[in-house]
C-alpha cells in the first residue's frame, strides 16, 4: 500500500512536459483543478480524460504507475460514492432489505460524478510532482511568491519548506515500510483483524517513525549549514527559469481544450 503513494515523487524523464517551465506547470495544474470543478456533465469528463491520458503518453510515464497514486485513496473515493447513493433524494433505484435504506438514481448518477472528478484531480495534480524534479518545482514556487515579498511574504523559504515537506513524503513512506518489515520479521501482525485492530497495531511505529524524522531532518539542517545555505539573499542559479514558444502554445492548447469541456456543460443535447 505505502508503495503505490506517488505523491512527492518525480519520474525522471526527458520528454515536452518534463521541459516546461515550473511556473507554467504549477498555474496550469491550477487551472486544471478549477476546471475540473466546473465540468457539469459526462461529455466533459470525457474530453478530460482524452487530454490528460494525452498529457501522461506524452510525458512518457507508465499508465499504471500515474493509476496506482488512486489506491491508498480508494476507500474516501468508495466512501464518497457509498453516502451520494444513499443520501441523495430522488427516484428509487432499489431498497437494501430489511431497512429503511434506499439508493436513488440521482444519487448513482451523482456518485459516479464524483468518483470520475477525484480520479482525475488525484491523477492531474500527481503529473505535476511527476514531472517536476524537486529544485525545479522550489525554483517555480518561489518566482510565483516573489510579488508577495514587497509585504513581507518570505517566498524562498516559504518555497523550501513545501518542496522539502513534499520531497520528504516518499522518504519517510520508505521509511515505514522498513519499520514495518522489522517489526513483523520480530512477530507484529499488521494484516490480521478489523480495521481498529490493524490502527493500533500501527501504534508502535509511530515512536520509531518520528524518531528517524527528526533525524533526517537534523541531517539535512546539518547538511545545509555544511554548504553555507543562507537563504534566498544572493543565491544565484545554475539554469535559469525562461518562458519559451513551447510554454506559450502548450498553455494555449491547455485552455482550449479544457475550456471546450467546461463549455460542453451548457450544451443542452448533452448529458
């Protein structure tokens, strides 16, 4: 399960998004979750789908390896469903024996809605860390802060700590993941029992966990220290960040194409 986290982790490549600037990933993914937000039917889903497999061939990532990101979530996606079935009024769709519970059509419909929009927002915003190596997304981060320094927004460090909390993520999964291996090599069951069972049989690695947090991030505060980090004050960069006419058509192809599929909401032959 820890494994098929891809939150925070890149997928090294060298293909068109991988090279777009970070700026222009960061506003888009943006654009791509409000967008998301307003689509009002299927037909709009579905040019959805069309453009971000589209976006993933192009990126060169394995289908299954964006896909397994959805896993660790699947239960607040089924939950979701569950309650849009059967708690929103409408039409009868069947009735679970011996109770007063009752799913609508309405409510399938609506719940089948949702599931499509988490899929797509979980596997949308997943492209960015994916594509996106860690100085990049810091470097991108900050330029977009930038304006805010004139009221006294720290955007560098405030850049550094999200690209760190985010790089972080995978590290500490791999983490737990060989706490948990010792501890059921030493006999601990994790598999067995309800759902309360496997929570507190969890307990234990937390102590452990927090322990090798604190460490890591010692060893990087030492780390950082050893190299004379000072803050954003005089940093200079190796490549510097540069709109370019892959940037500027990419952006324009993006609005066209998600913009038709808010658009195709207001159509009335449609669903």
């Amino acid at each position: 399960m820890l494994k098929d986290i891809t939150l925070g982790q890149y997928y090294p490549g060298n293909s068109k998004i991988h090279n777009l600037d970070p700026r222009v990933k960061i506003l888009l993914t943006m654009l791509y979750i409000v967008l998301l937000f307003t689509v009002k039917n299927f037909t709009g889903f579905a040019i959805f789908a069309a453009f971000t497999f589209f976006i993933i061939y192009s990126a060169k990532i394995p289908v299954k390896y964006v896909f397994k990101g959805i896993k660790p979530l699947l239960f607040i996606i089924l939950f979701t469903a569950v309650l849009n079935i059967f708690m929103t009024q409408g039409r009868i769709a069947f009735r679970i024996p011996y109770t007063p519970i009752v799913a609508t059509w309405e409510g399938i419909y609506m719940a089948t809605f949702m599931i499509i929009r988490l899929v797509f927002l979980i596997v949308g915003t997943s492209l960015l860390t994916l594509t996106s190596s860690p100085i990049s997304l810091t470097d991108g981060i900050e330029h977009l802060l930038s304006p805010f320094k004139k009221i006294g927004v720290p955007a560098h460090e405030l850049a550094m700590m999200m690209t760190i909390a985010m790089r972080f993520i995978p590290t500490l999964l791999e983490e737990t993941e060989k706490i948990m291996k010792a501890q059921t090599s030493r006999g601990a069951d994790f598999e067995t029992g309800n759902i309360l069972k496997r929570a507190k049989s969890l307990v234990p690695l937390l102590v452990p966990l927090f322990i090798s947090a604190f460490r890591r991030a010692d060893e990087l505060a030492l780390a950082m220290e050893c190299r004379c980090y000072n803050g954003g004050n005089g940093r200079t960069r190796m490549k510097k960040l540069k709109i370019t006419k892959s940037d500027i058509i990419c952006s324009i192809v993006f609005v066209i194409v998600l913009s038709l599929a808010v658009f195709a909401g207001y159509i009335p032959f449609l669903f």
